[in-house]
C-alpha cells in the first residue's frame, strides 16, 4: 500500500466493503479525525472506537504498514502537508452523497461546530479576550479563504476599538512593513486554516519575536500557527470539498466579538448613537415608511 498519505484515505475508502466491523470503525475513525488518530495510541484508537488494541494493531499490519507507528507517521504527514484541491474533492466525492448536496455539506459543518464546541478551551478563550482588551495595538492578519474571517473580525473590531490593524495584503514584504511595529503589549491574530498560509506564519514567527502576544485562530494544536502562538482558539475546517469549510471558524469569531462586545457595552453603545445619526443623515441603510409608496425612481 505504500506511504503515499493521499492514497491511506483512498484505500480506507474504498476498502470498507472488505473490512470487519472493527477494521469499519477504525477507519471511519480515521477519515474522520486523522488530526486526532495520528497523535494516539494504539490503545488509546482502540478505546475510541470500542475495539481492542490488538485489532488495531494487526489492521494497521492488514493495510501494508510494519506496524501502528508507521500508520501513524503517515497520518502525521498529512496533518502537515493536508491535500491539495485536487486530492481534497476526490475524497470528499466519496464523503458527500451526491443526491442530497446540501444536506451532506449542512450536516458536516453541523458536526464541525459541534466537536468545535466540545473542544474549545474555554480558559483559553477567556485569555484571548482579556488580551485583546488590554492591547495597545490589535493586528489581524489572514490571506486567501482566511482573508474573508480577518475582515470580518476587522469590521467589528473597528466598531469596539479605535487600535485596529487589518493585515489581508497577498505581498509578504507588504506584510511586514504593516507589522514592523508590532511589540510588547501588542496582539497580533493570526488566522489560518489547510492548507496553511506561509506568509502568515512567517508573520506571526516575526510578531513573536518583537514581543507581541500571538493569538492563532486555526483548525488544530498541531497547526504550525499553533506552533507560534501564546494563545490558539482551535475551529475545526476539515473539507467538504475543494472550498474550505469556514463556519466553525466564523462561530468561534463570533463569539470573541459577542463576548468583547459584552465587556465594552457602555462605549459601543454610544459609538452605535453617533453612527445611527450619521447613518440617517447620510442615508447609508434604507428605512421604509410604511404610509408611503416606493419609488423606484430615486
């Protein structure tokens, strides 16, 4: 069967008609949570699953592996290297049923928010919060499908704080130059999801190294952004397909602003008064007035 990592999940996949119902537990659990089998024990799969040791042992010997270990350093690698495009919709061609697309897609993010949930340390985050609030300055860097999360947190931050930096620039050397400045006392969020932004985490190594507080908001502890950072909120973003599956993330985004918005009540509630007079007096949202008819002609 060879090393080739893409080819583990393939065989997995197309092996189950032959496996045992053990041997079917296991590598579901595999294709699953690869992230989280390649740093466990054989007992410890074992136990996950509610197989013995020995069943996964002997499967990783079944699938042409010397022995556990070695399927383990596969799994390791394809923490590291994630698949490209092209590989990621050919395993999640098999994944999704094709007669219910929308169905498949909804459920899978459903269960990312889900063991998102379970696995989001709550100190951490309350740690995040509490920096962020203390920063002198807040950077938050994210390029490519990422760049869209950065923004996101960047329009909401800019409504709480008046210390924003939104960092989505595609050049590295541009990159820098917005956080040559970074240091102690500083936050710089990074965001990044597989398969991982370079730039970014040449970033977040530079921000480390100027004394700012790292903060990575990426898919897994193994995350080479996690590697980096004081702080990583950890979202799950494993692929539906070709596109990254960003609604975990999101909702991890969405509760740091929720919950810094609940801490700086008093202040955005009178930035939201002056906005609301300067929204009317420039029109930027439509009211309607519901006695009077709609021109489409204004």
């Amino acid at each position: 069967m060879g090393n080739n990592v893409h080819n583990l999940i393939m065989n997995l996949q197309t092996g189950m008609p032959k496996f045992s119902k053990g041997q079917k537990l296991i590598a579901n659990y595999i294709i699953n949570n690869y992230d989280k089998a390649a740093f466990m024990t054989a007992a410890k799969l074992g136990e996950e699953v509610g197989v013995s040791e020995s069943t996964v042992v002997r499967f990783a010997t079944e699938l042409g592996f010397e022995g556990y270990p070695q399927l383990q350093k596969v799994l390791q690698e394809l923490i590291k290297s994630k698949l490209t495009s092209i590989q990621r919709m050919e395993v999640s061609s098999s994944r999704i049923n094709e007669n219910n697309i929308v169905k498949s897609v909804l459920q899978s993010d459903m269960e990312k928010i889900r063991i998102t949930l379970e696995e989001l340390n709550q100190e951490t985050f309350n740690a995040v919060v509490e920096s962020i609030l203390n920063a002198k300055t807040i950077y938050i860097l994210g390029v490519r499908s990422s760049a869209t999360l950065a923004s996101f947190l960047g329009f909401y931050f800019n409504l709480m704080f008046s210390n924003v930096r939104l960092i989505q620039t595609t050049s590295v050397s541009e990159m820098f130059e917005q956080i040559i400045r970074a240091s102690k006392g500083d936050v710089v969020i990074g965001i990044s999801f597989p398969r991982y932004s370079r730039r970014t985490i040449k970033a977040l190594q530079f921000a480390k190294s100027q004394e700012a507080t790292v903060v990575a908001i990426t898919d897994s502890m193994q995350s080479p952004l996690a590697a980096v950072a004081d702080h990583s909120l950890i979202a799950r973003s494993d692929m539906a397909s070709f596109a990254d599956s960003l609604v975990a993330p999101l909702s991890v985004i969405n509760a740091l602003i929720v919950a810094l918005g609940l801490r700086k009540k008093d202040e955005i509630y009178g930035t939201f008064e002056k906005l609301e007079k300067i929204w009317d007096e420039y029109q930027v949202y439509e009211k309607y007035d519901n006695t009077e008819p709609v021109s489409l002609h204004e």
